[in-house]
C-alpha cells in the first residue's frame, strides 16, 4: 500500500516539476528569440504595396545602443523625415545623445541601402548642431531624406541586412586577412570619418586592457548601472512587451546560463553588472582585431551620424565576409561620463594612441572576428510603432 507521505511528496514534487514547466514555458527558457519582437526580421524586403515606407523596414533593422531604437520616421509624399526620439536615451550612459545619433545614422544607411534597391535614389540632409548634455526628451530632427523614383538597383549590403547581428559570444583565433580590413577600411574611410584596425598582438592587448578598465568603471558608478540595467531584457514576457533592449538570448552567455537567468528571479544590477564585467574580460576582448572610429568632434550632430553610417556599412560588408562583430564602446562612454560631470578624463588620449590621429576624436570602439557561434537576433518593435505623423516641431 501507498502511504500517505508517499503521495504528499509524490504530489508536492509532481506540484514542482509542473510549476517549473509553467516558469520554463512562461520565460521562454527554451524557446529562443521568436514571436512578434522578431517578426520585422521576416519583414525587412517589404513589398511594392508599402510604397515610399519601403526602406524603412529595413532602417528598423540597424545597429543601436543597447537596441534603444531610437527613431521616429515622418512620411512624406517624396521625403521622410528622421527623428531622434530623445525619450529613448542610455542616461548616464549617452549624455549628449552622441550614441543615439550613431544608431540613428545607421538606421540612415540601411534606408539608404533599401531606397536604392527599391527604386529609388536617397539624397540625406543631416540636421547641424552640437549635441548638448542632458537635453529633453521630446524628438528633434535628425535628418531629411529626399527619396527620387529610379531604376531598381542591386546592393550585396542590402542582402545582409537580415543576417546582420552584433555577436557577442566568442570569436576563434583566426587572424583576419589583411585584403579584407583594406576593403573594410575603403568603405568606412571619408572626409568626415577615419578608422584604425588594431591587430597587432602587443597593441590589441593594450586596448583590450584600456575597455576593461572602461567596463570597470562604468559597473562602479551607481548611475550608469542602473540606466544599463533598464535596457536589460529576461523573460518572454518582457520581450513581448518592450520589443527592445539587450535580450539574454543575444547577450553572449552560455546556453546554460541563459537558461538559468530566465528561470531564476530577475538579477539585480550588480549580478548583471558581473556577467557582463567578466564576459568582456574573459571573451569579448579576446579578438583578432579591435577597432576605434574617428570623427573630428564627437559631439558634432551631422559627424556622429556620419560615424554611425559608417558603423553600419562595416558590419553589413563584414557580415557579408562571414565576419562578426560587436561594439566594445565602454572607453567613449567614460569620456563622455567624465566630460558630462566635468571630470579629468583618460580615456581619450588613451584611444588616440592606437589610432595615430592627430586632430581627430574616437567615437567608437568595437572588435571583429570570426564567431564561434552565430548570433541570434535582437527584438524590434514593429514598423507601425516608429511612424509618427508631423507635427513634432
């Protein structure tokens, strides 16, 4: 015969295995990135039926800060109009909105990209202006694009729109060639952009020191702990809601850590705060080559998009290569930190020694390789989400 304690535990972990079915099912511990948050990387070639709107499922596409999607979109019968929606800011993080306006450039490349490929030639005016610390939250024009009907084109970039990651996870110790950093560098490199490749070994591990340093301090100031972990993104149901932020799918844990995270409670900042301080020391640094981008003055609006067009043209063409790559901005955060609170700062004259070029600013930091894994999508808001009628001014 059963005995009576027989059947409560039998019950209780019957009881428990059910409950972290529930949790399991409910997180999406084993479902990976699916559902409508990443429903526009289905939709990025859009149709003829979306008329002028076309490109902009694949500007919704592109490289951002912590996956803030900041953009607004205003359709006109022959233009659009770019907005930096300010209400999705980094804070501490992104003082003057210099990050923002680079996600807002590469949201500009790939609707350039798309318009061309659809049909239509792109004519973009930035907007000029410096950007300023600690401004509001209502959007301000970023840019206005003139979109003239042509022949449909072909763009190999524009094929990689789709497949375009950030890949955060580990990159094997494969040298890149050094062809592919000059056709890379060919297509950054203008009058208002500059980049260095940092591959030699001595070098690399000096700069991979100096964004360590950068992570470090970043975890150690309370503010800009907290703004990162507002962009931090667990469960499925999280995903759903906000479909956007940095998703522990595309964070580059482990398998079974990302399995424990979205299983567990929601982690504090400062667990988060670890994970991240020692993926980048013990696998985001450990690359073939890192990388800085230069502008003459950082904080200059039309540069910073320039920088952020740039950006994205690299990772496109990379992806095309079969190359990864993930920005590693912690050290241009911290000058911009140190230069917000008026602060003596470091870091810049830092980057500037790998770059070798006088009279020009780093605004971004970032590594290639070639990945062990690829990387999942990020989730996005729906097209819908970002068109805004006029009127903002």
């Amino acid at each position: 015969m059963v005995s009576r304690r027989t059947v409560i535990v039998g019950g209780a972990g019957a009881a428990l295995v059910a409950g972290l079915g529930y949790r399991s099912w409910d997180r999406g511990v084993f479902s990976g990135p699916q559902g409508m948050a990443y429903a526009p990387w289905a939709e990025w070639r859009g149709s003829v039926f979306d008329g002028i709107q076309r490109p902009l499922r694949s500007a919704i596409l592109a490289a951002n800060p912590h996956d803030t999607q900041p953009w607004l979109f205003e359709v006109h019968n022959e233009a659009i109009t770019v907005w930096a929606d300010r209400a999705r800011h980094l804070g501490s993080f992104d003082p003057f909105r210099r990050e923002m306006h680079l996600g807002i450039g590469a949201a500009i490349e790939n609707l350039v990209r798309a318009a061309g490929v659809a049909g239509y030639t792109a004519y973009v005016r930035p907007a000029a202006g410096k950007l300023q610390n600690s401004p509001g939250v209502a959007p301000i024009v970023a840019a206005h694009i003139t979109l003239d009907p042509g022949a449909p084109g072909r763009d190999p970039l524009f094929e990689a729109v789709a497949s375009r990651h950030t890949n955060r996870g580990r990159y094997r110790d494969t040298a890149i060639a050094a062809g592919a950093l000059r056709v890379l560098s060919q297509l950054v490199t203008a009058d208002a952009v500059r980049i260095a490749f940092i591959a030699e070994p001595k070098a690399r591990g000096e700069l991979a020191a100096l964004i360590v340093e950068a992570t470090e301090r970043i975890i150690a100031d309370p503010q800009m702990s907290a703004d990162s972990a507002h962009w931090i993104r667990t469960g499925r149901r999280d995903i759903e809601k906000h479909a956007d932020g940095i998703a522990i799918d595309a964070a580059g844990l482990s398998p079974l850590v990302v399995a424990f995270a979205k299983l567990l409670p929601d982690q504090s900042a400062e667990a988060a705060d670890q994970y991240w301080i020692a993926n980048t020391r013990d696998i985001q640094v450990h690359a073939p080559v890192l990388g800085v981008l230069l502008v003459k003055d950082r904080l200059d609006k039309t540069q910073a998009i320039a920088a952020g067009r740039a950006w994205q043209r690299l990772h496109l063409a990379a992806t095309v290569m079969g190359i990864a790559a993930q920005p590693l901005n912690q050290p241009v955060e911290c000058i911009d930190r140190n230069q917000s609170l008026g602060r003596a700062d470091t870091f810049q004259p830092a980057l500037l020694k790998f770059a070798n070029a006088p009279g020009w600013q780093p605004t971004f930091v970032f590594r290639l390789g070639y990945a062990e894994k690829p990387a999942p999508p990020s989730p996005r808001r729906p097209l819908r989400d970002v068109i805004r009628s006029s009127g903002f001014a």
